[in-house]
C-alpha cells in the first residue's frame, strides 16, 4: 500500500508528525503508523494549557491490536486539542494529515526545535525500508 508524506511535515521515527505554521505547531500520527495499528479505538490528549518537552510522552492511542505512547516532536504549550478525534478516533486514518490532527502547541523556541526530526523523504524510506 502506497501512503502520503506530506513535504511541508517533519517526522519523528516513532512516527509522530509536526507541521510549523510559525511557533504553532500540528502533531499528529502517520498515515503509515494509523495503518500498523489498525482500528483505533481509544485516544488520550493532553489538555489545553498542558505544557510538551520534546521527546517526552505526551499522549497514547490504542488499537484493537496494540497501545502506543506518542513523543512529543517539539516542546511548548498546547493551545488546541482535537475533540473529535477523541470522541471518534477510529476515523483517524481516514484524514491523518487533515481533520485526523491531534493537538496545536505553541514552540518554546521554534528556531531549533525541528533538527532531529525526518524530511518526508528520509520517513518514508525509513518505513518503507528501501534506504
């Protein structure tokens, strides 16, 4: 099955994706990583106001076939959290780079925060395992 890389995204191996928007940043989940997990059946967000440190924990998903922390590709506050996906989130996959977003955060310092992260290019060939 062919996925999408969106190339305005920065990935993290773990699969998490973020899109800048100057100090606001999406994050989401892969299209690639929805499709492993199956069908999503239970979403945790952290709240409005919570604050992200890159790299940390900072939200879990459940499949019928596993559960997943997320890492948080950035550190900052979060402003916005996706409440439809937390009351549908088997309807993740259909729109993973769209309305299947999950949260909106503030950077601490958007200058630096996207270095150790994946072009499109480098995450899908790291998935696809053809590098």
């Amino acid at each position: 099955m062919a996925f999408e890389y969106p190339e305005d995204l920065r990935y993290l191996d773990s699969h998490e994706y973020v899109r800048l928007d100057g100090e606001i940043a999406t994050i989401g989940v892969s299209a690639f990583a929805l499709d492993e997990l199956g069908d999503i059946v239970f979403l945790e967000l952290p709240e409005v106001g919570d604050t992200l440190a890159k790299g940390e924990t900072f939200a879990s998903i459940e499949s019928v076939k596993a559960a997943e922390d997320l890492y948080a590709p950035i550190s900052g506050t979060v402003i916005d959290r996706n409440e439809e996906a937390l009351n549908s989130p088997e309807g993740l996959a259909a729109d993973p780079y769209g309305e299947g977003w999950l949260i909106k955060v503030r950077l601490d310092d958007p200058d630096d925060e996207l270095e150790d992260t994946l072009s499109a290019e480098e995450y899908r060939a790291q998935v696809e395992g053809d590098d």
